[in-house]
C-alpha cells in the first residue's frame, strides 16, 4: 500500500478528479494549502509594507491505493495537472503501514477502495 | 425652535454613532488578524456604552457646562439636570438643549474609540476600559470645552475648528503615538509585515465611515441649511481627491495601487476637511484632500517603518497627522464668504488665523501627549496596560473575551 501525497494548482483540481475517477480511483482527501515553489510567491502590499513572495494557494491530495493503483494514480495526476510551466506541482508516494475502514473495521488493501 | 434643524441634527447623531459601531469597528476590525478581530469590535462596542452614560452622568456639563476660567465646565448639568427640550442659546437657539447634547455625545464616544488602532492586538481589555474612562474625562471633555464650549479659551482666542479636527482628531491621534510608544511593538512585528485579516471588513467599515461623517461634519452646522450644505459638499470632496490621491501616489510609488490606500486615503481626506468643512470652499476643500493624501502616505508608508514605533492601525498617522493638516489648512483656506461666524485665513489676507490655528494646534498636542503619559502611568501601575506575551500570542479574543470570531472546523 502506498501514500499518494499531490500538491496541484487549485484550478485543476477538477480536470484531476476527472483523470483520476477515469482510471477507478474515486477516494480521496482533498485540503487547501499555501505553498511555494522555485517560483516563489507574489509581493503583497499594505499600506507601504511590502512582503515578497508570499505564499501562494495550491490544492493537496491524499490518496491511498494498492500496489497496482501507483503508476495508474500518478499518471493521472500527472496528465490533469501538467500545464508545463512553473507553479504545477509536486507528487510525493510514501510507504502506508497501514490502512482502516472504521465502519466495518476491515484492515489492509481490501479497506482501501 | 426650527423642527427641519432639530430633525436634520437627530439624524446627524444617529450617523456620527454609526461612525464608530459599525464603521469604525469594521475598519479597524478587518485590519487586525482573525485571532483579535472579536476584541477591536468589542472595544468599540463598549466604549459607545460606557462613554454614553459617562456622558449623561457629568461629561457633558464638563465639557459644555457653564464655563469656569475657560479651563472646564462646571458640574450644574450632572445627569442631565436642566438639559432638556428648552434651547440653550448659547449653542443654538433653533433645536433642543437635549437634542445638542447627544449630538455631541457621539463625538465623545467615537474619539477614544479612534485611539484603538494604537494599541490593538496587545491591550489587556480591564486596562482598556479604565484607561478610556479617564481619558475621556481627562483629556477629551476639558478639550471640547476649550474650543467648543462658551467661554473655553480656544474659542475666545478665536481657532477655528468646525467639526473636530483638533478636539477629536488631533488629540485622539497624539495620543495614539504616545500609547504606541509607551505600549511598544507587538510580538513579532518587524520580522514580517502583519497582514490585515478581512481587507472587505475594512472597505465596508471606510464607506460607512464616509456615509457617517456627513452627519459628523454637516451636522456641526447645528442647523438644516446652507452651511450644512457646503460641510457636507466639501467633506465629499476632499474625501474623493484624498482616496483618488493616496492611490495614485502608491501605484507611483510602489507599482500598485491598493484598495487599502484608497480606503486609508478616504479616511485622511474626512479628518483633513473636519476642522475645515464649514469655513471653506468645495475647491479648497479638493486641494485639502490632495495635500493630506501625500502627508499621510508619507507619514504611514515611509516614515512610521523608519522610526520603528508600532501604531498598529495608524492611528495617528492618518488622524493625528490628517487632524494637525486640516487644523493649519483652515488657518490657510477659511473664508468669511463662506461662513460669516468664522475669519478669513491666510490666503484670503489673514496671517493671524493661521498664528491662531498652530498655537492651538501645538498646545493640544503637548495637553493631550502630556496627560496620556500620566494616565498611562497610572493605570499601567495599576492593572497593566499590556496582556502577557503568552496571551498575546493566543489573541485577545480567546484570552480576553473568551470566544472565538470564525469556526475553522465545525
């Protein structure tokens, strides 16, 4: 099992969603973050006080999926939200211990989908 | 007795309250962080509850009460006694007594209320309150009554002062500078800028300032007719040249104009033309609003980081600075063609108005700094005028007030 970490541009987050459900990957958390990357933020001004590069908005996603859901996830990730330019994102994939449905208490891959 | 005067300056009351709650409240409200917004609305709330009774109880007789050596009023008005619905000639002789007195009580609430952009997000609420009591008492009404009540010896020297650029403004803002200092910068300013929490709070409480302010500054004509007419005429004016002004002079300056310097330069344009409302023409009033923008975005944007001290809301950089130009600008722009109570400035051939106007301007600066040093001390002695870092950190609303203004999870 693994943890499929995206940080994406909030605007893609629906052409995502879309690649995803295409290849049966329909669970999913989904939170607002702030974030930069290696193109930093935008200045802000108040009243005079300039802060550079404050932090911009991104959209996170937490998916877990079996072993042969990886490269399926992470293509569609890729695919919804690629635009080529800087600001697109990262994904990350991290071991997963393990994995509980709280309704039923089922453990393992068989919790996952 | 004229009902059209009395009626205009009821209504004028109802808009100089809605000055400090909603407006004032909001304005500063959405500039403090999300953790201490409930404690600026607080503030405001209750200091329209404890200056009105304040007020009633012997305030108003402090303030306009029959004079005693141009210093103070005596207390023969104490609760209200013989203010009623007989005009007091002195004032006015077309409305009520009772009717010039809470018109002038919402002045008296709003002033103190305006020093809360100094000490936002670091006074500990007890102190608050004890502090603004005695402010109020100590400085504001003893103010009042040297240049607006019969006898006060600004008055009989002859400043010129319409709606309050120096009884309120001016006072208000040295005073904010003083308790800036004294209080010192909140935790973690100058690290990093500290953004305002809900710029929209802040728009919507600058344009109900704006809406207000014409009951504040129209209002003082204490009657329903052309007087009333240019304050209210020349208070749009400067409060459109100023807001244009300070957006025009940011976008130069930095690349961007802002609707915070839009609002903040709407806000310098109202205080500029206060004291100048009702003495000056709708041109002159255009060019008070242009000056003041530039002075105050320079006062606020340059050299406030300059000189590090931690007025967190500008209070005095946009009052007491916005207040100490429109006090001089009347000394320059006033004109007998406009209103044939007041003298000609300089511009129209009188140096001696403007002489008249810095003196004035310069001992409410030293009584008002003077006095909120001492009253600072005292209570500072007493309760502490600053919460404990900790708490500070947590936000007033949890540790003051204990609530919080916004659900993060339901």
């Amino acid at each position: 099992m693994k943890l499929v970490i995206a940080i994406i541009q909030p605007h893609k987050l629906e052409a995502v969603k879309r690649e995803l459900e295409a290849v049966d990957v329909n669970l999913m958390t989904v939170t607002n973050v702030l974030g930069q990357g290696r193109q930093k933020g935008l200045t802000e001004i108040y009243r005079g006080a300039k802060e550079a590069g404050g932090l911009l908005n991104k959209v996170r996603l937490d998916i877990a999926v079996n072993e042969d859901f990886v490269e399926p996830t992470i293509k569609a990730i890729t695919k919804g939200a690629h635009t080529g330019g800087v600001g697109d994102g990262k994904i990350f994939v991290v071991e997963l211990a393990e994995c509980i449905r709280i309704s039923s208490g089922e453990c393992g891959g068989g919790a996952i989908g | 007795m004229n009902s059209g005067d009395t009626a205009w300056v009821l209504m004028a009351s109802a808009l100089v309250l809605l000055m400090t709650i909603p407006g004032l409240a909001f304005f500063y409200g959405g500039l403090v962080r999300r953790k201490n917004v409930l404690s600026i609305l607080m503030q405001c709330f209750i200091i329209v509850c404890v200056i009105s009774l304040q007020w009633m109880l012997f305030g108003y007789s402090l303030a306009f009460g029959p004079d005693f050596h141009g210093i103070i009023g005596k207390l023969d008005w104490i609760g209200l006694a013989g203010v009623g619905a007989t005009p007091n000639p002195d004032y006015t002789k077309t409305i009520p007594h009772s009717v010039f007195m809470i018109f002038q009580a919402m002045f008296a609430i709003i002033t103190p209320a305006l020093i809360i952009g100094a000490y936002a997000e670091r006074v500990k609420f007890s102190a608050f309150l004890v502090f603004t009591l005695l402010w109020t008492t100590f400085v504001y009404d003893p103010l009042a009554h040297w240049v607006w009540g019969v006898g006060g010896w600004m008055r009989t020297l002859g400043a010129l002062d319409f709606a309050g650029g120096i009884v309120v403004h001016v006072s208000s803002g040295i005073s904010a500078l003083v308790l800036a200092l004294l209080l010192g910068k909140r935790v973690g300013y100058n690290h990093r800028p500290i953004r305002p929490h809900n710029l929209p709070f802040t728009v919507l409480g600058a344009a109900l300032l704006w809406f207000g302010w014409f009951g504040f500054n129209a209002g003082s004509a204490l009657a329903a007719d052309g007087l009333a007419a240019n304050a209210f005429i020349t208070t749009h004016i400067a409060t459109a040249a100023a807001g244009l002004t300070w957006a025009l002079v940011e976008w130069w300056h930095n690349g961007s104009p802002t609707i915070l310097g839009a609002a903040t330069g709407a806000v310098a344009g109202l205080v500029a033309v206060t004291p100048a409302c009702g003495f000056v023409n709708p041109m002159n009033a255009m060019f008070i609003g242009m000056i003041v923008a530039v002075i105050c975005y320079i006062a606020v944007a340059i050299i406030k980081g300059k000189l590090g001290y931690d007025d967190s809301l500008d209070a005095f950089g946009v009052h007491g600075v916005g207040g100490a130009v429109g006090t001089i600008a009347t000394g320059f722009f006033a004109e007998k063609a406009i209103n044939a109570a007041g003298t000609d400035g300089l511009l129209f051939g009188n140096a001696h108005q403007l002489y008249v106007q810095s003196l004035s301007l310069i001992v409410t600066v030293a009584f008002a700094a003077i006095m909120t040093f001492v009253i600072f001390k005292i209570v500072d002695v007493i309760i502490g005028m600053r919460v404990e870092e900790h708490n500070e950190i947590v936000g007033l609303d949890l540790t003051q007030q204990s609530e919080a203004a916004y659900t993060v999870i339901e």
